[in-house]
C-alpha cells in the first residue's frame, strides 16, 4: 500500500478484507480472537492513553465490550499484521467507561498526537461510528437498518435497501499568481486566520469544475488552469478533501461575504512567514490538507 501523501488519516494500515467481512462466521470468528482489539469512542471523544509529548490510542481487549450498555455500536475496521481490530461506540453509558485507566480526548484534538498510523485508523472508525449513529433509518420508507458487512453497510431487512457510508467529497484549491498564494477568511474563523479556498462538489461537476466555481464564488478569481496534488480523509464528520493548486489569471479580488470575509495575497517570503509563525496571519495546522498545499507550493514550485 502506498504511503507518499503527507497528509494525516492518510497512513491507513489496516487491510480492510472486503471479501471476507461479508461472511458473518469469519466476523464472528474474528471478534472472538484472542489478539482482536478493540478501539473505544464516548460521546465523540476517543480513549487514549496520553503522555507528556505523544499519545497512543487505548487499545481494549473484546471481552471489554460485556461492560458496555446494550446499545453500543460495533464496527469492524480490517486487519493490522493479522490481528482484527474493532471500533466501539459506548456513547449510551451514563459516565466515560475505563476512565479509570485512561483517559478522553476529541480525535480533533488529540489526533496531532497520535502515530500517523492509529490516526488513520482513529479516523476511519469515528467516520463509520457517526454514519451508524445518524442512518439507523431508511431513506426510502424509514424502517429500521441493521448493520452488515462488519459496519461497511446497514441494511433493511424488509426491502433489502442497502446503505452505505457517506463521504462528501471537497474541493480546496490554493490560487496562485506569478510567485504570490491568496488566502482567505471565512466569517467562523478565528481572527487573523486564513486558508485556502474550499467547497462542496455539486451533482454533475467534476473536482476541478467546483474548485474553480468555488473560487469565483469566493473570491471572484478565474482559474486557467487546476493542478490535482493529492487527497485527505477528513472525518469532522465524512469529507473527502481533493487539493488542487491553480493558476488565476489575475489578483483582482471580489468576496462573497457570507463565505469569505477577508482575503488578501501573500508573496513567497511571507508565505513562509506564515507556515513558521512569524506572521500575524495564521494558517491552518499540518494535519490540515491546506497547510499541505501551502508547504508543497513553497517547497517545490520557486
């Protein structure tokens, strides 16, 4: 498996076995392994454990799930060197179980912390946990799905409707004009922050269609051509975020006001002010897609 991309979530180990977690003994099987582990989430936070500079996830025995309430969700995430490994939701308990011995973070939070690898993982098991949460109902008639496959689809058993995870895919595009980047504010950003530009993909477009409609949505800048780099999962809570670099053909800039308060254009040295913190514009962190593309912009395009 390839592992060139340099954003987080993108370091998955897991083999996912496709075709074996459609066989219910196999699953059965596997949850009854004694070297299966379990991954433990509460009301959105995941239990780790946390160290003064680094945090590892807190990985649980199965047999843990016998002191968890009745409604807990269960998913199966793939296979790590052999070992199956499992996510669980335990959000029904009225307080956080094995608080005891480690403690809750938000995956926001404590995923700069983690091994590239169990973020990865981390991110795929909240993605499928908030899917189950919010599409226990079908869309067609409303009965109630029931999970299959592991966690990979919900199913209604009436009907045999399939439902699978949602992923909504994102376009975030950093425009480029002779050797200067534009950023932008959003009106929910936090003050003096700025990133790139982003927006959701419309029925019948193509990535590259959206990322040059949402810059002149945005910005009123017209694209001249869209430069595919590479892709994140971003689990806050289903994104797909597609990074494009793209040539504009001038700085002239008209704002949507609902969607970017403020904008402005930064040449190379004070882009790279801004990526060390030596600018009073901040931007987005390294496990952000848009601190990526600025990081490959200024190391690889002078």
């Amino acid at each position: 498996m390839l592992h060139g991309n340099p954003n987080a979530f993108c370091q998955n180990p897991l083999d996912r076995a496709g075709v074996l977690r459609k066989n219910e003994t196999w699953l059965k099987a596997q949850r009854e392994d004694p070297k299966a582990r379990l991954m433990l989430f509460w009301r959105g936070e995941l239990l780790i454990d946390r160290q003064p500079t680094t945090s590892e996830i807190q990985w649980l025995a199965m047999p843990a799930l016998k002191s968890l309430p009745m409604d807990k969700e269960v998913v199966f995430l793939g296979l790590w060197d052999g070992a199956p490994i499992f996510a669980a939701d335990a959000s029904g308990a009225e307080k956080p179980p094995f608080s005891d011995v480690a403690e809750y973070a938000t995956l926001r939070k404590c995923a700069p912390y983690l091994p590239p690898q169990e973020v990865s993982a981390a991110g795929q098991a909240a993605w499928l946990l908030q899917w189950h949460q919010n599409h226990r109902y079908c869309a067609r008639d409303g009965d109630r799905t029931e999970s299959r496959e592991g966690g990979f689809k919900r199913v209604n058993t009436k009907t045999g409707a399939e439902h699978f995870p949602r992923t909504d895919p994102v376009a975030i595009v950093l425009p480029v004009h002779g050797d200067s980047i534009c950023l932008g504010r959003g009106p929910h950003f936090p003050e003096n922050f700025m990133s790139a530009f982003a927006g959701y993909l419309e029925p019948g477009e193509t990535l590259e269609q959206c990322g040059e409609r949402e810059l002149f949505e945005e910005a009123g800048l017209q694209a001249t051509s869209m430069r595919y780099l590479f892709s994140q999962p971003w689990p806050f809570p289903s994104s797909l975020m597609m990074g494009f670099i793209a040539e504009v053909s001038g700085r002239e800039l008209t704002l949507d006001p609902d969607e970017i308060e403020a904008a402005r254009w930064f040449d190379r040295d004070e882009a790279q002010a801004v990526m060390d913190g030596d600018h009073e514009i901040q931007c987005p962190p390294p496990m952000a897609i848009a601190h990526q593309l600025i990081k490959h912009w200024l190391d690889n395009e002078k």
